[in-house]
C-alpha cells in the first residue's frame, strides 16, 4: 500500500508538470490561431502574378477589336468577347502584388492543412523543450511516458494523412504519374534491400540491436504485467528476418508518398540555382545589398541540395563512425547524438528557406510567359488567364509537400532525443520484493503475507 501510494503520487506529479504545460501551450497556440493566421509567415512579403484581363488579352486579338468596333457602330452595350485566341510571341505584360494580410491568401485550397501543421508542430516543440527542461532540471522524473511523445505522433499522422491524400489525387490521374509512382516505390524497396543485405562493417543501421533491445524490453513488461500467461506464448513477437521485410515494405510504400513531392522540389531547387526565382527588384535598393542577398540564397539552396547526401554518409561506419570514434574519441552515444542533430538542423533549414521554394513557384507564371514568346501559333486567351490563376492557387500545396515530409523527419529526430533520455532498461520487479520484504520487518501488523503475494508471488523466508 506505501509502494502505490508512493508511486500513485510520482506518476501525478510527473503528469501533472506534462499535462499543466500542454494545456498551457495549447490554449496559447489555439489563441494565437484565431487571431493570426500561421500560413501568413510563409506568405508574408512574396510576390504573385495577376492575371490579366479580358480587355487586356483582347488587345493582341485583331477578332477582339473588330468585335468591339462592329458593336460600337450599332450603338450597342459593349461585351466582351467571350471565345477569342491571341499570338503565342505577344509581348504580354503582367502586373505583380505583394502579400501583405491574410484577406489575400485565406481563399486558397489547403490553407487550413498549413495553419493545422504549424500550430501541432510548434506546440510539439514547446512541449518536448517544456518536459526535457523539467526532466534536467529533476522537476520531473527519467521515464518513458511523455506526453511530447504523443504529440510528436499526431503531427506525424497529420502530414501523412495529407502525404497520403496527395498521392490518391495522382494515383487518380492514371497515365504517367501512376507508374512513376510505382517505379520510385521499386527503386526505394531495392535500395532497402540493398542496406539489409549490407555488412555491418560498412553500413549499419542498427536494426538488429535496436529490435533486440526492444524485443527484451518487451518480454520483461509482459513479465511483469503477466501478459503472457502460458510458455506456448513466450515468444509473441515476429523474428528480426520479419521485422527488416516490413521494413522493406515500409520503405516502398515511403517512396510511393515522396515521389512528386521530391520531383517539385528537384524542380523548384533548379529554378534557384538558375536564378529564375529572384524577388522583384526594388529600384531604392543598392545593387550590393542585392548582390549579397542572391550570394546567400545560393549558400542556402546549395546546403539544402548536399545536406542529405551527408546524412546519408553519416550511417558509413569506416568513413565517418569509426573515424570520430577513433581520432576525436567520441563515444558511440555522443555520436548518434551528432547524427540525430545534424538531421534536425538540415530539415530546420529546409523549413526556414520555404519562403525561397513558395516564391520560386509563384515565379512560373513569369516563365510560362517567357516559354510562351518562344512558340508559334496561337493560345487562347481563358488559358493563359487560367494558367497564370493557377500558379498562385497551387501555391498552398507547393508549401505542404516541402513541409510535411521536413515536419515528419523533424518529430522523429524529437522522439530519438527523449529516446536517448530514458533509461536504457526497465527496472526489474525485485526492488519491489525488497521493498515490501523491509516493510513487512517494521510493521509486521500492517502488511500480512497475503499483501505480499498480491506483488510478485509470495516472499522467500
């Protein structure tokens, strides 16, 4: 009875610290979402193109202006024409308006995903820094029950949910864009296949170890808990053999989700590197303020393109493990540490350059045209008016499929920071024995033999 009081009492206050600073945060964030709009950080200050009118197309069209004369001869009330084309080299001209309140985005499609996905992110993130603050500074005991745990979770079903509704939308499509996606989930299932069959010497993931440890983790819980009641049961777990194919599985289906979000991105990183997405020049500005501006951009876009190929040579033991292991004489904890938190800071870097990607996009409008000069024949005119509306439509989506997967790296770097925080194993069900033993040898009155046995089984004498 001592021992759950004791333990009644540890598990309140740890939740309570873990739920007092949820409830705080969230009611925080949720006020903040109704009187600002999260999706006004990445939209704020960019620029888009607006499509040009029907009177404004109508100048290149000669069919436009006879139809204009002819009703103007007849005295007659001057309509537009609805159905006219226009030369494809026309020296079109489009005008260009700044993003400044939220009265100009909160029609887009999608706008509700991107405010949902920054609110749980940032709340998440002010919850881990909360609960590992309170843990350091032994407000809080070293335990595996977080509340951040659960909330790093639900932001990872919320951006695959969207992951997963974007590619329905293009599964749907049919033609092209289904056996892409079918051939990036078979190059990503080779790929797996390939690390799997790897010699531990060289790439090392440590599936093995880590399924071990959790395959014995599991066995002492369910032990204890007296899950498993009979010995037929004593291995309810899949083998590691199983445990890599679904991995594998995992991996295809990964691979499926990110294809035309890593085509977009491919593309937008292009445009950059071309210097096709620069902002409008302002004429008050110097051109060496502008020069130093664009060399920054660069540095940034090149980061964010060669970043993930060093991430990847992070995981080769005899080039990088076994070199800080040896020369720096870093201990294999600190340096999964490393690991872990040089992926976090490229993917706080991809999200903090996702204003550069967004301007890129709305950019296209301006390169649409500039394709469009190159070309013979004629267009008409609702296409051009509906391409350059589109570009800025579709903007939302550009800025959840650069988000969502850097927001789902960014909660599992979270979860295997609170990982290396807790204890490397679960306490035993001795203590408790010897606990209640010494309990029994001061108050023999209070506590029987029979409360004993209620514990782990009846005490040896």
């Amino acid at each position: 009875a001592v021992v759950s009081t004791q333990s009644t009492g540890t598990m309140a206050m740890i939740f309570g610290i873990q739920l007092l600073s949820t409830l705080v945060i969230g009611l925080f964030m949720t006020k903040i979402f109704s009187n600002y709009s999260y999706s006004l950080l990445i939209f704020r200050s960019l620029w888009f193109c607006v499509p040009p009118v029907t009177e404004y197309l109508g100048e290149f069209s000669q069919a436009y202006k006879d139809h204009m004369k002819k009703k103007s001869r007849n005295n007659d009330k001057k309509e537009p024409l609805e159905d006219f084309t226009i030369p494809r080299d026309s020296n079109l001209k489009i005008r260009s308006n700044r993003i400044i309140s939220y009265a100009q985005i909160k029609l887009l499609p999608h706008g509700d995903e991107i405010d949902m996905a920054i609110l749980m992110s940032l709340s998440s993130l002010l919850i881990y820094i909360v609960t590992e603050v309170s843990i350091y500074l032994k407000y809080t005991p070293v335990t595996d029950l977080h509340l951040s745990y659960i909330w790093s979770m639900l932001v990872l079903l919320f951006c695959t949910k969207f992951l997963c509704y974007m590619f329905k939308v293009y599964i749907q499509l049919g033609g092209g864009e289904r056996s892409l996606c079918a051939l990036s989930s078979f190059l990503f299932v080779v790929f797996a296949l390939f690390v799997s069959m790897a010699n531990k010497n060289s790439i090392d993931f440590g599936i093995e170890e880590g399924y071990g440890e959790f395959v014995s983790e599991f066995m002492k819980f369910a032990n204890s808990t007296k899950m498993i009641k009979s010995a037929a049961h004593q291995d309810p777990l899949p083998s590691v053999k199983a445990f890599k194919g679904f991995l594998i599985i995992l991996s295809g289906f990964i691979g499926a989700l990110l294809t035309f979000p890593s085509f977009r991105y491919g593309s937008l990183t292009s445009q950059l590197l071309l210097g096709e997405a620069s902002l409008p020049q302002d004429e008050n500005k110097e051109k060496k303020e502008e020069g130093i501006k664009d060399k920054l951009v660069q540095v940034l876009v090149h980061f964010n393109l060669i970043a993930p190929l060093f991430v990847l040579v992070c995981w080769c033991k005899p080039l990088v493990q076994d070199h800080f292991m040896n020369e720096f004489a870093v201990s294999e904890k600190s340096f999964n540490f490393l690991r872990i938190a040089f992926i976090a800071i490229t993917m706080l870097v991809r999200v903090f350059s996702i204003k550069l990607y967004t301007q890129a996009h709305l950019n296209t409008a301006k390169r649409y045209l500039r394709q469009l000069k190159r070309e013979a024949g004629r267009v008409d005119h609702k296409t051009v008016q509906q391409k350059i509306a589109y570009t800025f439509q579709y903007s939302s989506v550009i800025v959840l499929q650069i988000l969502t997967p850097a927001l789902i790296v960014l909660q599992l770097c979270l979860i295997l920071f609170s990982l290396q925080n807790t204890p490397d194993v679960m306490p035993d069900v001795a203590p408790a024995n010897t606990i209640l033993a010494g309990v029994t040898d001061i108050m023999p009155d209070v506590v029987s033999r029979s409360d004993v046995t209620v514990f782990h089984g009846p005490l040896e004498t």
